[in-house]
C-alpha cells in the first residue's frame, strides 16, 4: 500500500471524528475542576504581605489571613485599598448578632465603595465558616468593590455565592466585640489598616486628660463660695 493509498483511507476517517461528514462530533474534553486547598496557615509570620491586620476603636487587633489562591483579584483590591488607607476610619455599618460584621463603606451607610470598578466575581468552594471573610455586593454577581464581611459562625449558604478570600487567623476576639445594629448606635471603627508587611503598630489608644488633684485650699474656696 502507497502514501496516497493510506492517506486517502485515514482522511474521512479524522473528517469524520470532526463531524465534517455530518457524523455526530467528538464530545469535548474538559479538565477537571482544580481543588482549593481549604488550609489557612495560622502563622503571622508566613507570607506576612497577605496577612491583613485591622486595628479596631475596641482596642484590639484582627489578623485576616488573605488567600489570593482562592480569590486573586479580590485579594489584590484589598491590598491595594489598605496601602491608599481607604479604611482607616471607616465603621462597621452592619453588624448582625450571629451571622456577621461588615464595613468597608466610607459614607458608612451600606450603600457605597471606592472609586475603583466593581470586581469580577470569584466565587469558590471554600466554605463560610467562623472567622470567614467574604466580600459584600448586592444582587447582582460582579458588584463587590470595597465592602467586607467576617462570618460569626457558620454560614454555607454563602458559599459559592459570596468571594470567601480569607480568614481571621488572631483577634476572633476581637471581632466579637463589635458593636451590633444596623447600623450601630455606636459603631465598632476601623482605626487602621495595614499588611504585616508594612511593620505598623497599633496604634496608640487615646490618653484621657488628667483631673487636677484636689487640694486643701481649694476645698476651702468652695466652702466660702
């Protein structure tokens, strides 16, 4: 048998898996979806430029571990927004008994976020559970900007709903302690925020003023008054 023998008996044949003779074409081979690893390394001292540290008005500090293996570019936008300081100052507007503490709004309000285009969603399969930190949006999928949430307890209903990219690995604590409402009468506030990395400490909590003691003489005075 020839070259042009065998080419000719091989081509309908590979025409044929293609569907070009009108047969029924080859199904397409999908890769398997890739696993996220659900780990969460508890040790501040790894990787200290994804390990995001919120300096609260109740006097304590909340270490987030930031994961851009589940969710790079909304890791990426909270980064960038801790190194312009957009959160410094900025309430948790919303904080339901149970279920979470969000804010990441600077009106504080609910209702706003940066100046920064809303982000692609990036919703993944790693479970809400306490100490979850997830992004805020409304009902539509690609709306999350700035706004934050961390989970109290358990909530899998968020999953796969909601960009989980990252978990408080100190200061649950901490995050207990904010302030409840909607909004709070008294909001818990974001001090400062800043990466590891960048090496900032609390900062320090505000020094009351000091009474002057209270002397002889003027006890005397008022008695005379």
């Amino acid at each position: 048998m020839n070259r042009r023998t065998l080419a000719v008996l091989i081509l309908p044949l590979v025409l044929s898996a293609c569907g070009v003779f009108g047969g029924k074409p080859a199904a397409p081979v999908t890769a398997a979806p890739v696993a996220l690893n659900t780990y969460v390394n508890p040790d501040p001292a790894f990787e200290p430029d994804n390990v995001l540290a919120l300096d609260l008005s109740n006097g304590g500090r909340v270490l987030i571990r930031l994961m851009p293996q589940w969710a790079p570019g909304h890791v990426e936008r909270i980064k960038t927004l801790t190194k312009q300081g957009f959160y410094n100052g900025v309430i948790f507007h919303r904080v339901i008994e149970g279920f979470m503490a969000q804010g990441g709004d600077p009106t504080g309000t609910g209702t706003s976020g940066s100046s920064l285009p809303d982000l692609k969603a990036e919703f993944n399969s790693i479970p809400h559970v306490r100490g979850s930190v997830s992004m805020a949006r409304t009902d539509q999928p690609d709306t999350a900007n700035s706004q934050f949430f961390i989970v109290f307890y358990p909530r899998f209903a968020l999953d796969r709903r909601y960009t989980n990219f990252g978990r408080v690995i100190a200061g649950m604590d901490v995050v207990d302690a904010i302030t409840r409402g909607e909004p709070p009468a008294n909001p818990t506030k974001i001090v400062q925020a800043s990466l590891l990395s960048e090496g900032k400490a609390p900062p320090a909590a505000p020094v009351a003023p000091t009474q002057p003691a209270i002397t002889a003489d003027m006890l005397s005075n008022s008695k005379s008054n």
